[in-house]
C-alpha cells in the first residue's frame, strides 16, 4: 500500500487542516509514492524504537520528529541523528499532533480514562462535572494515570466543573471556565496565575496523559490489510528518590 493510501485515510479520520498554525503535522519523512509493509504507532520517535523496526515501516506518531525547522542537517544532534537512522532504514513518518487532540485524545481521556460525561467542548478544552472535595478528586485523577508523584495547584476546596488538555495545556488558562484544570506541563508561573484566577490545578503530565494515542489509532487502522504494531516509546522523565 501507498503512504499515500494511508495519508488519506488518517486525513478522514482526523483532518490535518485542523492543526494548529505552530504545529507540523502530516507527512514528514518518507515519499507518498514509498510503498509500506507494516505501520508502527509511537507517542514519539527515540532511537531505541527505531533501531527495533524493520527496514519499510511507517511510522505514525503524535509528536513531530521535525517541529521547528532543520537548519543544519548535524548527525549528532537531535533530531538530526534519528532522521539519520529514518533515511538509512527507510522508514517514514506521519505526525498526527494538534489535529488529533481535538478529534480524539482529549475525549478519550476525559470519557474513556477518566469515566466522565463530556459536558462541553472548547477547541484543545474539554469540559465535564463532579462533585467531590479537590483532595478526593486529587486522589482519584493520581490512580488513573498511575503517578507516583501529583503536582497541584489547590485554589478551591471543591471540585465542580473540571476542564482537561493532553500535553501541555498551561497556556489555556486564562480561557479555562472551571474550578480545576488537568493538563501537563505546568510551571512556576502558570501555577502563580492560576492561583490569581482562584483555579485549581492537577498536572497530568505530558506522556502520562497523551500516551494512549497509538491505542486509539491502532482500532481505526486495523481494516487496511497492514500490519499495525503499537511500538511505544518511552516516558523520558524517571521519577525517584535520592
């Protein structure tokens, strides 16, 4: 099958037009015209997972492995050195980023791993109910994306409307209409302005929250007659104590 073939498939399923003008989303490594054997799903591209693909894969994944421009093309720099093993295995690559959290990860999330009904919609922001004391809450959204660690923001003793973002949400908040916000990705001064805006926070983190993206995809792929094997890479932050 043509790169082609499945480009527009995924295009149907969730149009690239719908990505954000900073994103880079669609066909970045590889030609239309290459013919593939076998898809591999990723949240990212690492060089452990690369050097485990056959030669011909196409590699879909969430995150770009080009977001801002390549102005040198150096081997021992990142992204250079994966594009480098990419080239010499011929293996390719679509990104499905931005586009794909309005279509599918941020309502997977919040129905499918969370258990809540999507009570409102806005573009990356969705929008469900309860109501529980933000430390039960805490508690509950800890066991769900099983982390050790929890980084909140405790504005408010309950929890009413909750809005979810996968990824890196932080720059939303002055658009967000709830008591508590999940996303990743939250820093010094975002927890400074939400505690302004007497919002709660709970920090999803980033691969946590966006992680299912290659099981979402892997249902919707399995009627084109390829292999699709999920590959994932790994969560590069390790959690400890010294």
């Amino acid at each position: 099958m043509k790169i082609l073939e499945i480009y527009n498939f995924l295009d149907k399923l969730s149009p690239f037009e719908l990505q954000e003008k900073w994103d880079n989303s669609g066909l970045l490594v590889g030609s239309f015209n290459d013919d593939v054997k076998q898809i591999a799903l990723s949240l990212d591209v690492d060089e452990k997972l690369l050097k485990s693909l056959k030669p011909n894969t196409l590699l879909i994944t969430h995150h770009p492995v080009i977001f801002s421009g390549v102005k040198r093309v150096d081997f021992d720099t990142y992204p250079s050195n994966l594009l480098k093993i990419m080239v010499e295995k011929n293996i390719s690559n679509i990104a499905m980023h931005t586009n794909f959290d309005k279509t599918h990860l941020n309502r997977f999330v919040a129905t499918e791993v969370l258990g809540y009904k999507i009570a409102d919609e806005e573009d990356f922001i969705i929008y469900f109910d309860v109501d529980l004391k933000f430390n039960d809450f805490l508690k509950i959204v800890s066991k769900k994306f099983n982390l050790k660690q929890t980084k909140c923001v405790k504005s408010n003793k309950k929890v009413r409307r909750v809005a979810l973002t996968t990824g890196s949400g932080a720059s939303l908040i002055p658009h967000v209409k709830a008591d508590c916000f999940l996303t990743g990705d939250i820093k010094y001064h975002d927890a400074m302005q939400a505690k302004s805006l007497k919002l709660s926070m709970i920090e999803i983190g980033h691969y946590e929250s966006e992680q299912f993206f290659a099981k979402i995809l892997q249902k919707h792929l399995k009627n084109l007659g390829l292999k699709v094997i999920i590959a994932q890479s790994k969560n590069p932050f390790k959690y400890g104590h010294i």
